[in-house]
C-alpha cells in the first residue's frame, strides 16, 4: 500500500496583502475543509483581482481543491494556468503531477515531479510522489533511490519508508522491505498501511504470530470498510479472531 502524499499543495502559503473587500473570498480560497467553497473563494478573488500578484496561487489553490473533488480535468487546467504564470513554483509542478498520476498518466506526472526537484533539490514531497509513480511503472530501482533520497532530506519521514519498502518488496528485496515498514512503524506509531504491509510480508514467510500482530494492529487503526474486510479476511485465514 504506497502513500501518495496528499498534501495541503499551498496550505501554508496565504493570499496576503489584499483588500478589505476582498477578506471572505481569500479567507474561503485559503481554508481546505470545504472544496466547494475552496473553489467558490478562489474564483471570486480571481473575478474581483485579476491582476492580483497572487493570482497564480489562487489557481493553485483551486487546482489543489479540485483534486480534493477528483476533478482532474479542472485541477490539470488550474494548474496549467498556475504555472503559466508563475514557473518557479515547484508545488504547482507536483500538484499537476498528483493529478496526471490519478488521471492514469505516468509519464507526464513523473516530468511534472522531476521539474519540482530541478526547482527545489529539496523538496522531499516531490521525491515520494516520483518514486510512488515508478513503483506504478514497475521501475523499482529507480522508486528505491527516489525514496532513498527522500529519506536523506528527512530522515523522519515514516512516509518515504513506507514507500521505499514497497518499492523493495517489489524488487524482491523482502528482507529490506520488512525493515524498511519497521522503520515506518518506529516514526510513526499509527502507520496503518506500514503495519498491513508488514502483515503480508510476515504472512508469506510463515511467521504466523508476528502476521497476525500486525493485521490486528492495522485493524485497530481505523480502516476503510475494504481494508477492513481484506485484514479480517487474512486473520480468519490465519485461524485468528481480529
């Protein structure tokens, strides 16, 4: 189970320095409980300031809202228009990524990703996604050394564990996946997808008892109803109750 990072693609970065008139509008643009009215907020501060030097993150803003919905035509074309105004902005450049990655398109997401690392060398985010889409591809050397780098970046981040041991057991490197999921576990206590994929490892070496930790553990964390149906099914399997 790879993690895409889905983040808040312009969360910290506030449309600032506008007028009063203009306060709900920004104020819904910025907010990302609320898609609709993520959508509604950036639309009317584009309609009301089109010349705002802010103007490029309101369509990214939006763009991230309609990825929010599973809108990737429209988010594609916000952030088409993000970057056409702003090209240095390497979080429009994954945001566009996210939503060709969804959208089936492998290729164009791995150029998007590959231009926000040209952008930012730093940019751990950019890094996970590319190396989850050549996990996709089944490029899992070149997925270990994205996620590799990414950990180098931040050696904290229990995602970019998580994501590199898949790429591992996918290269039938199983051993080196197992740890890599137990890293992920150390970071981040309530890593679901970490605990699940850890499970399935153990369940096909035949280290029952350790599976059987792990699907429970995974179980606790609050599954979908799919997942939970899947963990429940390989505990039943095992002869254990969840």
């Amino acid at each position: 189970m790879p993690s895409i990072r889905l983040m808040a693609l312009l969360a910290a970065i506030a449309l600032l320095a506008a007028q009063q008139a203009q306060a709900n509008p920004i104020d819904d643009c910025n907010q990302n409980e609320n898609p609709e009215k993520q959508i509604d907020g950036c639309t009317e501060f584009l309609q009301l300031d089109p010349f705002s030097p802010y103007v490029a993150l309101a369509y990214g803003r939006r763009g991230e809202a309609y990825m929010r919905k599973s809108d990737l035509s429209h988010a594609i074309a916000d952030f088409d228009k993000a970057v056409a105004i702003d090209e240095r902005q390497a979080r429009f450049y994954v945001g566009r990524g996210l939503a060709y990655r969804d959208k089936g398109d492998l290729d164009h997401a791995i150029g998007d990703f590959s231009k926000a690392i040209e952008l930012d060398s730093k940019f751990g985010e950019a890094f996970i996604n590319r190396c989850v889409v050549y996990e996709d591809k089944g490029q899992a050397d070149l997925a270990i050394a994205d996620c590799t780098a990414a950990i180098a970046i931040d050696p904290k981040d229990a995602v970019a564990y998580n994501d590199r041991g898949v790429a591992r057991e996918k290269a039938g490197k199983i051993e080196d996946a197992i740890a890599d999921y137990s890293t992920a576990i150390e970071l981040d206590s309530g890593y679901r997808d970490a605990y699940a994929n850890r499970a399935v490892l153990y369940d096909h070496k035949g280290e029952k008892e350790r599976a059987i930790a792990d699907y429970r553990a995974a179980l606790a964390k609050n599954p979908t109803p799919q997942d939970r149906k899947d963990l429940e099914a390989a505990l039943k399997r095992l002869g254990a109750a969840p």
